[in-house]
C-alpha cells in the first residue's frame, strides 16, 4: 500500500481539528503545509514548533531574514513566499531585500552589518550544521545566548518546514509569493 504524503481534507477529526485551531490561518484558509502535518497527529501537535509569537528575542525583520534565507537555501519555494506575501511586509523588507534572500549573499548592499552577519550564520548553518569560528565570534557578540538560540532553531524548524513542503510538492499558496526569476 502506498502512503501519500498530501495536506489532509476536511472533514477533519475532532483531535486533528483541535490541533488545527491552534495554527495560524490566512484569511480563514488553513494552508496546505498544516493540512501535511495532520497526516501525524503526533507531528501535528510536536513536529514543527511556533516559534512566530510576541515572545520572540528576535525583531520580526530578523526572524523573517532567517526564515526566508532557510528556505530560499532549501529551495522551498512554497514556505518561502507564504512568509514573503504573509509577513514580508511588517517586517519592513523591500523588494530588494526579498530578492537577495533567495539571489543575494551576505554581501549584498541591502543589508546592515547586523543583517550580512545574520544571514552569512544562516548559510553556514544550512550548508555545515555549524557557525564557523570566524562566524560565530562575531555572532556571540551581536547576539544574546537566547536571541542565539531562537536563531538556531528557526533555521532547524524551517528545515522541517522546507523538508516536508518539498517532499510533499505542495504547489504554492494562491496568495503566496513567487522566487524571482534568476538566482
């Protein structure tokens, strides 16, 4: 029998519906990516962690610098432009700035010190699982340990994200943001 990995359809049951409540919606719609998770009520409730609230140690400019670098590295279109189109915005990105999330390096002119230094981490850690010595002396003097560790596991949760988005071939959200034409 095979097992296909696809966003589960209404109607939903009772314990998947509660598990559903509890993640965001756009505009009423619950996305396709949550509906893949409901395949596993275990995954559902504990597989990918909400690290969007209030509470973050991070500004939403720079959680949504490492988000959006994760999965342009990842090359998760889907969750990619669900944040572009969803969050981009409030983050205060301009288009400049989304373009070199997927096209750009640490290098490129659109970004602060701050910033270059946060998404040259985030290659490093999608490329070797590690911030590099010369990296990372530079990151703990930018960053406190919680803003460290809220950056580290956005990155691993965004790769779950990217991981199930792209093995499950989700087309992209009818709202979402497309990757630009040249990388």
């Amino acid at each position: 029998m095979k097992h296909v990995l696809e966003p589960v359809e209404t109607p939903f049951s009772p314990r998947v519906a509660a598990a559903l409540d509890r993640y965001p919606r756009h505009e009423g719609y619950i996305l396709q990516l949550f509906r893949v998770f409901a395949n596993s009520l275990r995954f559902l409730e504990k597989g990918s962690v909400n690290l969007l609230d209030k509470g973050s140690p991070l500004t939403l400019r720079q959680r949504e610098i490492v988000i959006l670098r994760v999965c342009a590295n990842n090359d998760c279109e889907y969750e990619w432009g669900v944040h572009v189109s969803v969050f981009a915005r409030s983050a205060g990105l301009t288009q400049a700035h989304i373009a070199a999330t997927r096209a750009g390096d640490h290098e490129s002119i659109c970004w602060s010190a701050d910033e270059a230094l946060l998404v040259k981490a985030v290659d490093e850690l999608c490329a070797d699982a590690t911030v590099r010595a010369p990296t990372y002396a530079r990151f703990q003097e930018t960053w406190t340990t919680e803003q460290q560790l809220e950056i580290l596991a956005l990155c691993g949760n965004y790769h779950t994200i990217s991981f199930v988005a792209n093995t499950s071939r989700l087309q992209n959200e009818s709202f979402a943001a497309r990757f630009p034409r040249q990388r």
